[in-house]
C-alpha cells in the first residue's frame, strides 16, 4: 500500500477523478478496526475488478464539534498532535502490513474546526501538512468575508505543501436560522458566491451545500441537487467535496457527472456496523451471559471491520458504475 500525501501527487487523483467521473471515495475511520475495513473493502473492490490500483481517501476529524474524532480518541492528557501521530502510525502500519498492495491511501483532515485553537494550532505545524494529503480548513461558522480571508490567509501559509479544501458557505445554527426565518433555498450554495471564494482564496476543493445532511439544521426533506452541482462545476471546474452522503443511496452513482470528485462518507457506515453488533447481542438468549465469543474486544472489532469492508467495496462498485 502506498500513502499518496504529497500534493501534486494528491491533485493529479484528484484531476483524474474529474476526468473520468469517478469521485475519490473518502471515508473517515475512526479508530484501527475501522481503517482496516476501509483498505480491505478497497483492495477486494481492485481485486474483483482487475485493477493494478485504487485510490481512496482515509479522514479522521480533529475537535470538529460535530464529531470530534480525534478528540474522543485522545489519551488522558495527550494533546492533539499526540493523538494525530497515533492515528497516522495506525495508517502507516496498515501500509507496511503487505495486505493491501493495490490500494493508495489519501490521509486527510475532516473539518479542521478553525474556531477551535487546537485544530488551528493542528493544522499550521508543518509536519502536519507534510503527512496529511488533503486539509479541510473549515471557517464555515463566519460569515462569507471573514470567512474568505481566513481561508486565503491559511492558503498563503499552506498551500504549497498541501491540498486545501474549505466550505464557501456560513452554516447556520438552528437558533439562527429560526431567527432569521430562512428558508432551505436560502442557504443552498449560490454559483456566483462559490465562484468569488474560490478566486479569493485560491482553495483547490470545496463543499457546498446541495441539499444533503453535511450539517444541515433545516427541518425539510434532504434531497440532493443535481442542477447546482452542475451550475457551480460549470463555474469551476469538477472540484466538488460531497460531504452528506448517506442520505443519497443509489443516486451516489451519478454524482461524478455533476463535477464531484470527492465523496466523504462515515455516518450510514458505522450506524450500520453498530447495528450488526446490536443484532448478535439480541440474538442471544436475554437470560444467559453473554458469550465472551461474542463480548470481547476482538469480537467487536471483527463485526465493524467486516462491515466497513462490505460497504466501502459497495460503495466503490457505485461509484464506478457507468
């Protein structure tokens, strides 16, 4: 296995992934059993289907607080960059393991929560930008302005040495939103908008809003808008992150067409792993102990690695359909 985190490196996939209209997976793994699963889904999907190697994203997110990762890994008393070495050993271990031959792997960085002092600090070291392939600086809680020159500043400083992905929109919070009594049209991402942030801030990727779950606080049906995608990849070019995409089932096959080159994935994947494991509990009989075959660590972890795997090769099997 090799980790592709160099830049030019990282956006030649990226370029490819444009071009043919087959989006890098890129899903977050949480913890080893998770990683595992992902390079394993990987290497049986490149094995079935002949390939010499395939090329996924591997994301974890910082003190996001959403999903801190990272910061619920955190050892009493480590600190982030700690935590982060932690998790990018258990990738290098994966690489040099031999199992996963055909499979190159993209670390990145979900979320890197800019209002939060220890992502921020995270993301300036240089050792970080080295190992990561892609950084998400997301400044989405600010206004467009701010926004836009926090971002650029952060490119300045950054964007030699790795790929910078960043959210062009403010993201409301519930309280505000209902204050302001805005409607889901209102905070979908606008063409116009998304095409001045990339020029102001020279980011090589973005996630819009296209009526998916990324963060959504609104109360209507999600539903996935192809038409915008397609208007803002005709304004900028196929440099589309699709974040929210468990809510899109089947019709994840034809986001490539619409200039998505990114697909992040994790909640269905582990909601469903957690499932499987609740269904082997209950099969059990209620008024017996649970067998140690099925409540030890290993057993846990076999039963979300082997989910993962089944839903990452799923997943690139559609993506990769015509």
């Amino acid at each position: 296995m090799k980790i592709i985190n160099e830049r030019m490196a990282v956006l030649e996939r990226l370029s490819k992934a444009g071009e043919t209209r087959i989006p890098l997976l890129c899903p977050n793994a949480e913890t080893p059993e998770e990683m595992i699963g992902i390079l394993l889904g990987a290497q049986r999907h490149a094995e079935a289907c002949g390939l010499t190697a395939i090329t996924i994203g591997i994301g974890v997110t910082a003190t996001y607080p959403d999903h801190p990762q990272l910061g619920l890994l955190g050892m009493p008393g480590a600190d982030l960059c700690t935590t982060a070495k932690l998790w990018l050993r258990w990738l290098q271990n994966c690489a040099d393991c031999g199992i996963f031959e055909r499979v190159e792997a993209i670390p990145f960085i979900d979320h890197g929560w800019v209002p939060a002092e220890q992502d921020r600090q995270l993301m300036e070291q240089v050792w970080f930008q080295d190992a990561m392939g892609i950084i998400m600086h997301d400044a989405s809680l600010y206004d467009f302005s701010e926004n836009a020159r926090l971002t650029s500043e952060y490119v300045e400083r950054a964007g030699q040495r790795v790929v910078i992905e960043a959210c062009p929109d403010k993201v409301y919070e519930r309280a505000e939103i209902e204050r302001k009594n805005l409607q889901e049209a209102e905070m979908l991402s606008d063409p116009d908008s998304v095409a001045r942030f990339v020029a102001e801030t020279g980011v090589d990727l973005v996630v819009p809003n296209l009526g998916t779950e990324h963060r959504t606080q609104s109360k209507v049906p999600l539903e996935y808008r192809r038409e915008l995608a397609q208007a803002l990849s005709s304004r900028i070019g196929p440099r589309l992150a699709l974040h929210g995409t468990s809510s899109l089932g089947d019709r994840l096959q034809t986001v490539g067409q619409d200039g998505i080159c990114k697909v992040n994935f994790y909640t269905a994947m582990t909601r469903e792993a957690s499932e499987h494991i609740k269904e082997e509990w209950n099969a059990v009989d209620p008024a017996a102990p649970l067998p140690i075959s099925l409540a030890s660590g290993a057993a846990i972890h076999a039963f979300r690695r082997d989910v993962f795997a089944k839903k990452t090769q799923a997943m690139l099997e559609l993506l990769s359909s015509p």
